[in-house]
C-alpha cells in the first residue's frame, strides 16, 4: 500500500493557474502582531547577501526593516533572541494541491481554464498548519494534470487560523496550470476519448489556443467598431474558457507547465512561440537536465522532485542531479512538494541537492525559497531576507539544510503563526475546538 | 529460521556478473568494472584505514582500520593495532566515516520496475485476502534497476514484502543487494509473513448493492481466523497420518495386527504455509496502525500463539504502553504518515523516540522500492524528535538483523561478519553525505546505476 502515494501523485501533478487578482490588500491592515519585532542573536540565512552570523532583523508592519549585525530598532520593539541559530525566509512551495478538499482535477474535459482553485480552498485544512510546521509560509495551489489546460491557480500565505482571506496572497500574479504526457492521455484515452496520445494532447491545447485567438479578433473587431463609434456594434458573448485562455495569450497569465520528457518540452517552447506566450516554468521536468540550455534561453524556471523516480513511464529518467545540472546551465530551479507529505520537510529536499551535484548552501536554500518565489511570481515580497520584503521568517532547531533542522518558530508577515515549544497544536493563531 | 545459506557461495562466484543494469551496452560496460573491481576484491583482502567507524556494538573508532577477508570482517580495531594481511590491498579512507551496510526492513525491491505500469508490478495478488503460498521470492527480479540504486546509498540487505493489501498477503524475502543471481541474493526464503490488519484490506467495502464477503473487519477476522484453525486441522490431520503410518510400518510384520497402508491427507498449499506460523517457527509481521486494530490483530495472534513482530502502529499512541508490553519489536512507522486531523504536526515523526523511551526495540523501513536509498533520512528525522543517535543508527542495523535472524552475520562492524560495510564522507543519517563506496560480501560493488549513467552521458 505504501507504493500508492506516489500513484495518486500521477493524477496530481498538475498545473495551476490563477493567482487571485482580485485579492484586496489584506496583508497589512488587519492582524495580531504589526507592532516592532527585533530578532536577535541569530545566523541570518539571507539568500541573497549569503550568511550574518549573530545577525539581527528588524520588523515594522510586518515587514523587513532592516538586516545586519545590529539594527536600529524602537526600545519598545518586542525582542527575540534566537540563541544562535539559524533564521532562513520562509519556505515556498511552488506545486502544491493541499486545501483542495481532493478538488484537484475536473476531468469532464482536456480544457477547463475557467477552473479558480480558489474557489475550492479550504483554509482550515490541516495540511496547511502541518507545513507551515515545515516552514512553508507561501504555497501555489495548482490545478491537477488530468486535463492539458486545467484551472487557474491560487497563492496562499500559511496564516493557519487567521480567515479565509487573510490566508490569500494579496495581489499576487494569476498563474494557469497546463499539463502534458501520461496523464491527460491516459484519463481521456480510458473513456474513448480525445487526447489519448501525445499527438492528441497537443492537438487538442493548440485547437484551445486558436479558439482563443479567434475569440480575441471577435473582441478586438467589436472594440474597433464601438472607437469608430458604431452604435449598432453587439458584444460577442462572454465565455469563461476563451476569457481565460484570452488573458493567456495577452501574456496576463503565467503559465505553469506539468511536463516530464525533454521532447516535450521542446514541444511546449515550440507551442508557445507559435502562439506568442511565455512559460514560466516547467514543473515535474524530471528531464530537464537533457534540454537545459533551451530553458535557460527561454528563460523558462523548473519546480522539480530532488529524488522521485520510477512511479510512470516519464519519470524513469529521472536522476538526482537534475537540479544541481540545470542550475549549474543557468536555469532557475525550485525544489517543490506536490505532496502533502514531502511539504513538511522541503528543507531536507533542497539538502540533497547538496549532495547530488554539489549545489552550495545558498544555492540549495534558493530553490526552496527565491526561486520558487519567481516561479509564483512573488519574489519581489518573498523568498530572501532583504529589506521591504514580508518578514516570513522560520527559526530553526538545527541547520537547516540537513536532515536533522526543523523549525522552532515561523513567522509571517511579522506574526508568530508556529511555535514549536508550545503545547498541543503549536500553533498560536489556531486554537483547538474552534 | 533457515540460516543464509548463500553467504559463502557469493564468495566463490568470482567472475559472476552483478545483475542490475538495462541497456546492453551498459551491461557491458559494468561487467567490464565488474570483473577489474572483483579482480582485486575477491582474491586480495581490503584493510580500510584511517576512517571514522561506527561499529555499532561497540562504539565508535575514532582513526581506526577495518580488514575485509573472504567476504567476512577479520579485523576491526584502531589503525595503529590493525595489521594488513599479506597481500593486502590497502585503502587510505581518512575522513570517511565507515559503517555497516543499512538494512530495510520493509521494501518491495525486485517485485515492481514502473509503479504506473501494471506489467512490471508483481506486488501483490487481490484475488483472495488468505494468500499465505505466495512466495515474493518467486517473483524477485535480481536484475532490477532499482536494486543498484538503492544499494549505492548503503543498503545492503532488505526484507521484501508483498503489498499489504491482503489480510494475508504472501511470504516475505531477505535479501542481500549484489549477486550474481537472484538465488544468490535471496539470503532466506520465506522469512516471514506478513499479516495486515490496518482497515485497507477491505477493498469489497461498497455501499450495499456490494455483496462480497468479507467487506468489514469483522469478516476480515473471521476470514483469518477460519484460515488458522483449518490449518490447525490441516496439521492434525498430517499428524494423524504420520502417526498411523509409523503405526503400520511398526507391525507390518506381525499379522494379528497388520492394518491398511494410511491414506495421506490430499496436500493444501495455502494451509501448508501456515504451518511454520501456526508452530512458532517463523515470524508473523503483525501490520495494524489504530489501537482498536492493534488489539484485535494482537489477539487474533495470541489465539493461535503466533510469534510476530509489529509494523506500523502509526496511530497507536495512545496505547503505547501496552506495546511496550508486549515485548516485541516494532516497524514503526513510515515516521512521514500523515497524523490524524486532531494530533500535531510530530505526532508520528516522534514514535520511533516514545517506543524508544518505553523500552521497545524500533526499525526502519522505507516500505518502499524506488526510494529505498533513502531509508538513513527517516532515521535522521527522528533523532530531530528524540530518538538517540546510536538508537536510529541500530535501528537500520542490527536491531534489523536480529529481527530477521542474521545478528550473527549482519548488522555491526564485528569480527566474523558479513563484509557489508560503506564508505561514505560524513554522517550515514544525513541528507547531504555521499557515499564513496559499498562492499557486499568483502566485494567492492561497482559505483554506478541507471541514474548515474544518464548523469554521465548528459554531462558530456
């Protein structure tokens, strides 16, 4: 039975897509904690700027601000001392489908745009606290891969027990998950149905594409008439699925693709430029290190598996050093989860990579924390410990990059939501019974 | 328990090819280093000197030495007391720390290739929960391509179990990682058996237009429980037969008391392998996750007098005392099961420590095939969440090899032993160490897999 986790994973990895633009800013008005915070006495991971030992962090509205040996803070600040150790930026989860209720996948049809992951977040699930113990403090919520354009995804904060919305990331880039290889094949293929080959699955993303370029000249048409001031000009009809793929198309939404085969990729860049659009990232791309310098010159990210191989046809070429070969080609790497289990300790992932290629620290800290915040598209807010960046923070017990480092404390926006050494949950937002 | 019978034959096999490689041209690019590294690995004895040893029964040897000789270990000690034997190859391993091969107690090694691919699967047979002549032995697939993968992290040994799908699903295997065949790699046949009660062997559990028996626990028991005592009758019956048989041999000659020549009971492959079980000959793996589960499959061994260690108890917390008074060991975990919606975070990733604290002896399985190799990190984790370091390095070690009956030849750096030992540049239960160098049976296996091979050629 142990062996089926990593089968459920073939119809989970998929693709997401949306990112909540319509999310107010909540981040900053409401909450528990935006008064002054000094975090003292600890080894600053920065990411960035590499490593401040006995460093010191000031926090003002949930914010960063200011890093380094000292810092200018308000004697009314709340203090931490973090006892020497390890203080990274909070862990971001590029591929994830916890919080779905199991709503990943609606694989009635090969296109479903139209799907907002949103829509079926449930904010008290408890694998966003179990993560969160993990020190992931931002996750995107991706759409399954059973379909070849799935839904539209969303960005979390793991603000466990603040409100729904608190939990969204305020204002991030909408993102959509695409899918390619076995899986749309083989969940449409078992019903008779189209795509059930490669050839299939491209064929049936392109037709979705020219729909949606058709649907623009519509609208581009009856805009022109209503700017010569045509009175009689009728709007073509709404549709929620060409909107969608529309907005693709116009570059609004970034697109995350659930690829394994090198060949596929090649295809995917091929679609992409015929159509005008850019990728953000390749997910899975278990085969990436085969076509690197491609992603490099197209400037597309990987959100990949440390050491998953072997569970389907696509993912017997996989090989450990997949991450630390990209990297060293010039792609951007994300180590990520997609699993509810492997979330918890993206930290030992990212070590590994250590190992397999011999990644440095920084590097390895990256593809857990700035990478992935490209690929989301949040890295101006998150993933480093830099001056005006949310103050996602995690103390560790341990050093991080190993297997033994886990986290004492994470912070988001300023606020304590995980404190390992309280009793029952640890949690100090979520209250057990509420 | 049938003791390894193989172990000294692999020492014999000397220009056997080791199994676990796909494209031919690989095949021949192994069997080349093969036979370079089996040159000097077979003949000449090894002394590694200068390394960190764990030695597991006796602690750590800070710059110590270790001979290889024959296959076995002949010398363990501190470099300045270990003597090269003559002709001995001598390896400088300073600042390598050096162990015994890790042992996995649960994986499905050899019995799956693609997980997805239902051709290459031989895990587990659904038509019947009582499946107890299913031998995993039968089905081992030495030339797998995960085997190399999972023995170039230190694994050189590993139970191999059935999925656990049936109440009763099958024998399980001990294997060693290299040989050159897989009778050669199957150390013991049918050292156990597993027996699952978690709830997931319920799989004609449907609404009630579902009518297959049995679709509840209750059903699943009595299943189980009607298996054992037809074996117990099977046994009578046998025993019966033996009885009258030596009956008539004794007075075949004495024609007052001369009987018919006694029928043999028609043989019953299922009950048959009960047999062992059912005499305490062979150890039953007892797989529950809940304490209600854990009761019941408990009792349900006791009524038969099962001898049996357990698996799992992921979610048996709060009885924990009561397994520790058991006194027998337990699989825990994997310590990554998710807890229950209500418990916290480390809930599991702490059961290898609280079973520790209570006395309980604990061992790790990757219950697992594709990711065998990385059965130290679980060890690791629980050391972040109590466990001792010592403990979670005895429980992919010799706490394993005295489960499964190989203490004597498995399991530590010990005189008289297995030559399994690796060679790798820091901490065995660390993430980020890389191992340099396996030896299975005294034998240097070659450093290369699948994995490595693509690293290789996309490297150039």
């Amino acid at each position: 039975m142990r062996l089926i986790p990593a089968r459920t994973l073939v119809l989970y990895c998929a693709w997401l897509t949306m990112a909540l633009a319509s999310a107010a800013a909540f981040g900053q008005s409401e909450g528990t904690a935006h008064h002054d915070i000094v975090i003292k006495n600890a080894i600053v991971m920065t990411v960035t700027h590499g490593n401040i030992t006995n460093g010191s962090i000031y926090i003002k509205d949930g914010k960063i601000a200011a890093v380094g040996e000292t810092v200018n803070a308000p004697a009314s600040a709340t203090v931490i001392d973090a006892g020497g150790k390890y203080l990274t930026p909070g862990i971001v989860d590029s591929h994830s489908h916890i919080a779905l209720d199991d709503d990943v996948n609606e694989a009635t049809n090969p296109i479903t745009p139209q799907m907002m992951m949103k829509d079926a977040f449930d904010y008290q699930d408890k694998a966003i606290y179990r993560a969160l113990a993990g020190g992931v403090t931002t996750s995107l919520l991706l759409h399954g891969s059973a379909n070849m354009i799935g839904g539209q995804a969303v960005v979390i904060k793991h603000k466990y027990g603040a409100s729904r919305d608190e939990l969204l990331f305020p204002n991030a880039p909408r993102s959509i998950k695409f899918a390619s290889g076995e899986n749309p094949k083989r969940v449409y293929g078992s019903r008779d149905q189209l795509p059930s080959t490669r050839m299939g699955n491209f064929a049936v993303q392109r037709e979705a594409l020219v729909q949606a370029q058709d649907y623009i000249r519509e609208w581009d048409n009856y805009n022109e008439k209503v700017k010569r001031g045509d009175k009689d000009a009728t709007p073509p009809k709404h549709d929620l699925k060409l909107d969608a793929l529309a907005d693709v198309l116009r570059g609004k939404i970034m697109v995350q693709i659930h690829i394994y085969r090198a060949d596929e990729m090649l295809t995917e860049i091929a679609m992409a430029k015929e159509f005008g659009y850019k990728i953000r990232a390749f997910h899975h791309a278990l085969e990436a290190y085969k076509v690197a310098d491609q992603l490099t010159a197209n400037n597309i990210a990987i959100a990949t598996f440390s050491d998953w191989w072997g569970y389907k046809q696509e993912a017997w070429d996989a090989i450990p050093w997949n991450a630390t070969m990209s990297t060293r080609k010039g792609v951007r790497v994300a180590i990520k989860s997609d699993s509810e289990d492997y979330t918890r300790r993206l930290n030992q992932e990212a070590a590994k990579t250590m190992r397999y290629g011999g990644a440095t620290e920084e590097e390895a800290l990256k593809m857990i924390t700035l990478n992935p915040a490209w690929i989301v598209g949040v890295d101006d807010r998150v993933g480093s410990i830099d001056v005006g960046k949310d103050a996602d923070l995690v103390i560790w017990d341990g050093y991080p990059l190993s297997t033994y480092g886990v986290p004492e404390k994470v912070l988001i926006d300023g606020d304590l939501y995980f404190d390992r050494s309280q009793p029952g949950l640890g949690t100090t937002h979520y209250k057990e019974g509420e | 328990m049938r003791q390894p019978s193989a172990m000294s034959v692999q020492l014999s096999a000397g220009n056997s090819v080791w199994r676990g490689h796909c494209s031919p041209r690989s095949v021949i690019l192994i069997w080349i280093l093969s036979l370079s590294a089996l040159a000097f690995a077979q003949d000449k004895p090894i002394l590694l000197k200068g390394g960190k040893l764990l030695t597991v029964t006796h602690g750590v040897i800070e710059n110590g030495a270790i001979v290889l000789y024959g296959g076995k270990i002949t010398a363990v000690g501190d470099a300045s007391t270990v003597r090269a034997p003559a002709g001995a190859r001598v390896i400088d391993v300073t600042g390598m720390t050096i162990y015994p091969g890790l042992i996995d107690s649960e994986t499905q090694l050899g019995l799956t290739e693609i997980s997805a691919e239902e051709t290459s699967n031989d895990l587990v047979e659904l038509s019947d929960e009582i499946m107890p002549h299913m031998h995993t032995a039968e089905a081992f697939h030495a030339e797998s391509a995960l085997i190399p993968v999972a023995r170039m992290n230190g694994i050189t040994n590993a139970v191999i179990a059935p999925e656990s799908a049936d109440t009763l699903p099958g024998q399980d295997s001990f294997i060693q990682l290299a040989g050159a065949n897989a009778t050669e790699m199957l150390l013991i046949r049918d050292n156990a058996m597993p027996l699952n009660f978690t709830g997931d062997q319920r799989r004609n559990k449907g609404g009630f237009e579902k009518h297959k028996f049995p679709s509840t626990r209750m059903g699943l028991a009595a299943q189980l429980r009607q298996a054992f005592l037809d074996a117990q009758d099977y046994k009578s019956k046998w025993t019966d037969y033996e009885r009258k048989k030596a009956d008539a041999a004794q007075n075949k000659d004495k024609d007052k008391d001369k009987k018919p020549e006694p029928l043999a009971p028609k043989r019953d492959l299922k009950l048959e392998a009960l047999l062992p079980y059912l005499e305490g000959k062979k150890t039953i793996v007892l797989a529950a996750e809940s304490p209600s589960d854990l009761e019941t499959a408990v009792s349900l061994a006791n009524e038969f007098k099962l001898k049996f260690v357990l698996n799992h108890i992921s979610h048996s917390q709060p009885v924990l005392d009561y397994v520790a008074s058991l006194k027998v060991p337990v699989i825990v975990g994997p310590i990554y099961e998710a807890p229950k919606e209500e418990e916290r975070y480390d809930t599991v990733y702490s059961l290898p420590a609280q079973l520790y604290e209570r006395g309980v002896k604990i061992v790790f399985a990757s219950y697992s095939a594709h990711n065998v190799r990385n059965l130290p990190d679980q060890a690791g984790f629980a050391t972040a969440f109590g466990l001792p370091y010592d403990e979670a390095l005895k429980a992919i070690t010799i706490n394993a090899a005295e489960i499964w009956g190989v203490a004597d030849q498995l399991g530590s750096l010990d005189v008289g032993k297995t030559a399994n030992v690796v060679v790798a540049n820091g901490d065995p239960l660390d993430v980020k160490t890389d191992v340099k160098q396996v030896f299975i049976a005294g034998r240097e296996v070659p450093m290369t897999d699948r994995q490595v091979r693509l690293r290789d050629e996309y490297s150039k």
